[in-house]
C-alpha cells in the first residue's frame, strides 16, 4: 500500500517526485521480497523448494539493484551518496566522518535544495603528464 501513500497531494507533486516515488517504493517492495524469500528459504526442509527460493531471492536482488541504479543516473544526490559509501572498505563511519568532516551530515546541508554538497571530488590521477 506504500504506493498509495503520497505524503502531499498528487496534483500538487512534480512528475519527477512523482517517478522517484515509483522507483523508492518498487526498491522497498524488492528489498522486502528479498527478505521474505531468504526467511522462507531458511525455514523450507524441501531442498529443491529451498533452491527454487534462494534463486528466486537472487532475481529480487537483481531487480533492487537495476532500481539502484536507476536512482543513481536519474538523481544527482543519489549518485553522490552511491559514490561516497559503495564499494569501499573504510568502516562506513569513517567513510562518513571523512566526508563531512566529522559532523554526522554537513555534506546533506544542501541536499533538500537539490544542491550536491562541496566537496573535493575523488578522481584518480597520473600526475603531470610533462617533466
């Protein structure tokens, strides 16, 4: 029922937000998936059911991943979080401390406004390509 559950009225929501609901609340609806098939998977004494269930699981994590991802090409702050917390292997903490400087969310300041937070931008470099 989340899909129903607009926090202002519909008429009075961009498109966009509109589309971002869609795509947070199908995420939420994968997760939750997700979660219900690895329960049963674990309950299940039936090894062919069990494997069914775990491949099943696979395909929903699959979906919340392609959603992921959607996020991250359509919405600007939702790349720059993607590219601050994923794949790294700092303690998530710390990956946030270094990011904010130590504030618990300075870099989110901007966010409601839709302005991606200042800060350095993480590039990999060569160095000076002259002597």
């Amino acid at each position: 029922m989340s899909s129903e559950a607009l926090h202002a009225p519909r008429d009075r929501l961009a498109r966009a937000t509109i589309t971002h609901h869609q795509a947070i609340v199908s995420l939420m609806e994968e997760l939750e998936a997700t979660d219900w098939y690895r329960q049963r998977a674990d309950d299940c004494e039936d090894e062919v059911l069990k494997a069914i269930l775990l491949h099943n699981m696979r395909e929903e994590m699959e979906h919340a991943c392609m959603i992921l991802e959607w996020l991250r090409r359509n919405e600007p702050i939702w790349s720059e979080q993607m590219d601050t917390y994923l794949y790294t292997e700092a303690p998530i903490t710390e990956v946030e401390e270094e990011e904010t400087g130590g504030g618990g969310g300075e870099a989110a300041a901007g966010s409601a406004s839709g302005e991606a937070a200042a800060k350095p931008a993480r590039r990999f470099t060569i160095g000076p390509l002259k002597d």
